[in-house]
C-alpha cells in the first residue's frame, strides 16, 4: 500500500500531464482534488508516528506532517519548544504571513493506556472507521488539514492558509505558550481549531486553570495529636471551600458556556497511619469564565481556606501554611453564533453533508490563546467524536468525516474575507 506522500507524488506527475480548464469553477475544481484514500492514508502515517504526552516526542509526527505540507508547496518550518518537541508553522500563499484562514491542531496525543483489541500504533480499518490512537484526537484533523491546504494550493496558490501545530497541547501547553511568547501576533480572517467535533461548530468554551495547593502542617505522634497541627484535615477545609463555591458557580451560569466548575484531581498527604500529616498537596482544576482571572480565583480560594482553617481552631491551626501556584491556564472564548462568519461556516458544513449545527464546549481547547494573541474570530470545527471516541481504547474515526472535514476545510480558506479569485476562475 502506497503511503500519503507516494500518493501525492503520482498525482502531481498526473495533474502536471493535465491541462486545466481554468474557467471551470473553482471551488469544484479544489473538491475534485480531496481523495478519500489520500485522507486515510495521511492519518494512518501519522497514527504510525507515535507522540505519545507524557511518555515520548511529537517530532516523529511533526516531521510527517511537514513533509506533507511540504509537498503540498507550503513553507514549512520547525520550532523547538524543547528537545524533540517542536512546533510547526507553515503557510501558502500571499507573503507576509497575514490574512485567510489559520487552522490549528496539535501533534501529541494521550498515552494508549490497556484495553485495545490491536496495537494502537498499527492503524487498521474496519469498515468505514479507522481505528488508531490518535484518530480522533486529532491526528485525523491535521490530515484533513493537510489534503484541504493542498487541494486549495493546486487550485489557486494566492490563496492564504497559515498552519500551526503545537506540541504537549494533551498536558501543560508548553507549544502554544511558546507560540505567544515568541510569535508576532499576525492577523487572519479566522481561526479553525480542527479538534473532533463531529464537524458541529463549537462558537465557544470555557477556559481551564490548575491549580496546585501545599498545606503545611506539624508532625506529631497520633497518640497525642494535639501536639501537631494535621495537614490532612486542614485540606478538608480547602475541599470544603471548594465544594461551597462550585454550588455558588452552579446558581449563576454563564447564559451561554454555562457555569464555571470546580474539580479535584488529585490529592496526596502524609507519612502513615501513626503520624499527624506534616504536608498535603492538592491538584486541582476550574473552568473558568471569560471574565474571571486565574489568578484572582487562586487568590480568592488560597483567602478563604486560609481563614476556614483558623474558624474551626483546631490543634496546631496557627501553624497551618496553605500556598498555592497556578500550573496551567487556558483562556476560553466566544463568538456570537449569530455572526456572519458562523453562518458562512455553517453553509460550508451543509454543503459537505454536514448538519451545520453549532454548539459550545465543555471541553477547552487552544483556540483561546490565539483568538487573544492574534486577535482573531476562533471557533472548533473538525472530525471525530470527542466524548465518545477521544482517549480511549479502540479510538475510532470515520473516513468519510475525514473527507467532509477537508472539503469543509478547502472550502473555508477559498471564501476567508480578503481573498478574491484571480481572473478566470469563479
């Protein structure tokens, strides 16, 4: 079986054989170039390139992604945001690197875990589905990508299409906050996040903070734990803060995102069964609100678990330390479903076969980085079921979702404000 760059290699010695009628239409023409096999087989080598976060390194699938926007004539270019972890841009069409469409993905994927009936690395196909780790979440998404950007490139190369893929998205974001840190803040028509959402438009989601929380206690004997101060239970004091506000946030939602929320991942304290907790970490996340600041939140609950621990004056609290940092934040965003773009990116959607629905995610996403550093119209629309198919075993995606999303794709980034077919197409 040919793989997507041997594939692409006979088709432009084909395509180069072939006149084009350039006063055929042009969207039909760029359509006529999006081919089932060479979506699959794009998203089977990339499935192939295992980026494993935590556990490896997305260079393999960023380098295969490359050479895929590098035949397809794009610019390419590899930025490392550590070892093995590089960021790719890439960009066709007019110079400057502003206007059309910027479409963004990631190249890690979650560890493959236990529970497939394959090797989750080895992409197969069942019917119309390809199975992978990775199919949905989202390497199937930088495929479509990639076969869109080549179709529209072909077609009508003054057509502008920027690509970012970042790394370590599935963890603490090092890719895209190495992207704001260190990119100019250029300017698009619009930003397609190509995470899997059954091709519905996500007009917005609530951004995501977490945080890490240390108490500080006293040790002391448990045959007289009046002599310590317990860190243990000065972190139900944190949890009970914590539990209040998340049913305060529950009374006020967001009319659109709906409310913040409150999770505890992870906690951790102690030395054993006999010996009054010194120290307890806890883990924590929140959705945030557009109008909240992480940092605020932080400071507002790092106040009130403070003060809860001196009101229940049990042994040892005014030794009590509660400290915290913010481990990662993820702004969110929105945009009016009731704007033109959304209703352009609907009857693109539709016209692929698509429902056009839009919707909000409870979900986060990157987009809200770079609707604030590029200051750009940013939605979430790409294949695959995220709920039902995303990180877990047997991960699945359909091929013909593939392909509607790349003709969704190409069809977006021919009618970005700003661009106007060349004389002789239409």
């Amino acid at each position: 079986m040919m793989t997507y760059r041997e594939q692409t290699a006979t088709s432009r010695e084909r395509t180069a054989n072939t006149a084009v009628n350039r006063d055929a239409n042009l969207e039909e023409r760029v359509l006529a170039r999006i081919e089932r096999e060479a979506v699959a087989r794009l998203t089977e080598d990339l499935v192939r390139a295992s980026s494993e976060n935590p556990g490896g390194t997305e260079d393999a699938a960023a380098r295969v992604f490359a050479a895929a926007l590098t035949d397809a004539g794009a610019e390419v270019r590899l930025d490392d945001v550590e070892p093995g972890r590089p960021n790719l841009h890439a960009r066709v069409g007019a110079d400057g690197g502003e206007g059309g469409v910027l479409f963004l993905g990631h190249s890690d994927v979650v560890p493959a875990g236990v529970g497939w009936s394959g090797a989750p690395f080895a992409p197969r196909r069942d019917g119309d589905d390809l199975i992978g780790r990775g199919v949905t979440d989202m390497k199937g998404g930088l495929a479509a990508i990639a076969v869109a950007l080549a179709a529209v490139h072909a077609e009508a190369p003054e057509v502008p299409i920027t690509v970012l893929c970042t790394v370590d998205e599935e963890a603490d974001a090092r890719g895209i906050r190495h992207h704001i840190r260190h990119a100019p803040a250029t300017r698009h028509a619009l930003c397609v996040v190509a995470e899997p959402t059954s091709m519905t438009t996500i007009t917005g989601c609530r951004g995501a903070a977490n945080f890490d929380i240390e108490i500080r206690g006293h040790s002391a004997h448990a045959g007289r734990p009046s002599d310590g101060a317990s860190a243990i239970l000065a972190a139900a004091d944190l949890l009970a803060v914590i539990e209040e506000d998340h049913a305060r946030l529950a009374a006020r939602p967001h009319p659109v995102l709906g409310a913040a929320t409150w999770n505890v991942g992870m906690i951790e304290g102690g030395h054993g069964t006999s010996i009054v907790p010194d120290r307890c970490t806890v883990s924590i996340d929140r959705r945030t609100l557009p109008e909240e600041d992480p940092d605020v939140v932080l400071d507002a609950l790092l106040a009130q678990t403070r003060e809860r621990v001196r009101e229940r004056g049990r042994p040892g609290a005014d030794v009590i330390e509660v400290v915290g940092a913010t481990a990662m934040t993820m702004p969110g965003f929105m945009i009016d479903p009731s704007e033109p773009v959304v209703r352009r990116i609907q009857d693109v959607v539709r016209q692929v076969g698509g429902a056009g629905d839009t919707d909000v995610w409870t979900a986060s996403c990157e987009g809200g980085f770079v609707c604030r550093h590029h200051g750009v119209d940013t939605v979430v629309l790409g294949p695959g079921d995220l709920p039902g198919q995303a990180h877990q075993p047997d991960e699945r995606v359909s091929i013909s979702e593939l392909v509607r999303a790349a003709e969704a794709f190409a069809l977006l980034a021919l009618r970005a404000p700003g661009w106007k077919p060349t004389e002789g197409a239409s």
